[in-house]
C-alpha cells in the first residue's frame, strides 16, 4: 500500500468510459479508488449496488469514484447491468444497460494492483493467482493519499465509515482539527497537539473546553466550532 501522504501515481489506463488517467481523472475533486477481486461475484456486486444507491452522498462531497476489476472491459459491461439490476432491487429488469455512474478500470495485466500492493494472497484463483484484495484509496484534491483501508475479499466494505472517514479527513484539511473515536458530523472536534490554545481561539469562533485529567496536562481540547471568517 502507498504510504499515507504521497502523491498518488500516474497510470494510463483502459476503463468503461474508454482510455483515462489516473489520478487526473478526478481534477480538482477528491478521488476514491476501489479495487475488487472479480466480476460476476456477489460480494463485489453488492459493493458497486450500495455505490450507486449512495452516489448522491459523494457527490455532495465532491468525490469521484473508480473501479479496478483484473477482468476485461467486455466483461465489466455485461457485470454493469448485474449491478444495475440489484442496485435496483428489480430482478425483472432484464434491460441489459450497462451505463455506470463511474468508470471501472480493466487492470488485465495486473499492473495497478501489483505495484499498488492491493493483493490479497489468503484469496486465490483456480490457478493459484493471488486475487486483487478489496483496498480503498482516499485522494484529496492535490492527488495526495490522505487515506487507505484494506479489506480481504472476503469481507464487504463498510461505506458508512467509508463516508465517516472523507468527512474527517475533509474536516481536517479544512479547519486542521481531528476526529475523536466514532466522530460523527455535529460531534465535538480536537484540537491536535501541534496547535496551541491560544493559536485555536484565534482562529476559531466559540468556546474550547478543556478535559482535565489526573496527569494535569491539557491536551484533550474540544471544540464544536466552525472555522472562523
């Protein structure tokens, strides 16, 4: 896995929506890049289903998303209208559209996910192939890995802390505090060792309230403060 503040590399790659770049592909948006061992795997199809049903949450976070399947563009198409259907949940939709709200990548030769180190050798095809693991790259804006997850492929991804997760990470490149354990939206911040007291009520409106504690030192700072103008 790519070390968590690195710029994300280049690669030239096949997808659903023809020829992209990545990390290009997201512009000035924040990028999420997921791998999945296979297409045509109940797993993984109910992972792109729940995608789309809360694409939505994404895009009111400007966050674009990609696939990276090992399998072929011909075969990402046909999977598409699989994952329509239960994205859906109408087995009698038999249409066949294939039109994804997000590319998946066709990484056939296994590039990406070899140098990326998103493999999951407890998990192997027929042959003995080690198969892609299910790995979350989190991109900001400037294309830097501000965050990754990797899940076996035996176990779904948990996208409500997929989206936890670029809530804290967008609220900390926006006001440099951080998330407490289970931080929700609305829930207090922590102002981080490397900002003082003082420096914090300068930039921010409201009250700090300090936890005290038997070591008498202050360094759990809460806040529930926005930015200041």
């Amino acid at each position: 896995m790519l070390t968590l503040g690195t710029t994300f590399p280049d690669f030239t790659v096949k997808s659903t929506v023809g020829e992209i770049k990545i990390p290009d592909y997201f512009g000035t948006s924040w990028g999420l890049i997921c791998t999945h061992p296979a297409d045509f795997t109940p797993v993984c199809t109910t992972e792109f289903a729940r995608t789309i049903k809360i694409l939505p949450e994404f895009e009111k976070r400007n966050v674009k998303i990609v696939g990276i399947s090992c399998d072929t563009i011909e075969n990402h198409k046909v999977w598409a209208a699989d994952i329509q259907c239960l994205a859906r949940s109408n087995e009698s939709d038999k249409s066949g559209k294939c039109e994804l709200p997000f590319p998946i990548i066709a990484d056939t030769d296994r590039k990406m996910v070899t140098e990326l180190g998103m493999l999951d050798n407890l998990a192997r095809t027929a042959a003995g192939i080690p198969l892609p693991a299910r790995a979350v790259y989190f991109l900001d804006p400037k294309k830097i890995v501000r965050a990754s997850i990797l899940y076996p492929a035996s176990s779904g991804r948990n996208f409500d802390e997929i989206i936890r997760l670029l809530d804290s990470l967008q609220t900390n490149a926006k006001t440099g505090l951080v998330t407490p354990v289970d931080w929700k939206v609305g829930d207090a911040l922590i102002i981080p060792p490397t900002m003082s007291t003082e420096d914090a009520k300068k930039k921010f409106k409201g009250e700090i309230k300090v936890c005290p504690l038997p070591s008498g030192k202050e360094y759990m700072r809460y806040t529930n403060i926005e930015e200041g103008i």
